[in-house]
C-alpha cells in the first residue's frame, strides 16, 4: 500500500467523519420538527375543542338574552294591565255617576 492510498484512506474516513456529524445533526433537527408539529397538532385540536366551546357559549349568551328581554317587558305589561284595570275602574264610576244624577 502506498503513501497515496493511505492518504486517500483517511480522506475517506475524514468525509466519513462529517457525513456522519452532518448526519447526527439532521436527525435532531428532524426529532426537533417533528415536536414541533405535535404541538402544532395539538394546538389545532385545542382551537376546535375552544371554537366548540364558544359556539355553545354564544347559544347560552342568546337564550339568557331572550329570557332577560321577556323579564323586562313582565313589569310593563303588568303596568298596562294596571292601567287598564283604573281607567275601566273611572269610567264605571263616571258612568254610575251620571245614572245616579239622571235618576234623582
């Protein structure tokens, strides 16, 4: 074996060398990308479980909305019926009045 090819032997053996760093070094950046995407994953599940969430939210939002719209009209209606009720009251004592005037 000559000096040459030993010389060509170690090259090898340093391309080697760095074929295998470069090597070991894609794999962690790889194993780094893939927890990366995990999370992504996870995060995108996260976000539907929350958009779920909210829609059901937004619907309690919308019945407890009608429900306090009904709960406020209650006090006015029962003012109306109130109201009702004492002009239906004077006109009745209006009206007896005048039956009593024209009979005396």
């Amino acid at each position: 074996m000559g000096l040459s090819e030993v010389e060509s032997i170690e090259e090898m053996h340093i391309k080697l060398a760095e074929l295998e760093q470069q090597l070991s070094s894609a794999q962690q950046r790889i194993q780094g990308l893939e927890r990366g995407q995990t999370a992504i994953n996870r995060l995108a599940t996260a976000v539907e479980v929350l958009t779920v969430k909210q829609e059901d939210v937004s619907e309690n939002v919308s019945r407890l909305s009608e429900k306090l719209d009904a709960l406020e009209q209650r006090p006015a209606r029962r003012w109306d019926s109130l109201l009702d009720k004492i002009l239906l009251l004077l006109a009745g004592a209006f009206v007896t009045f005048l039956l009593s005037q024209g009979g005396a």
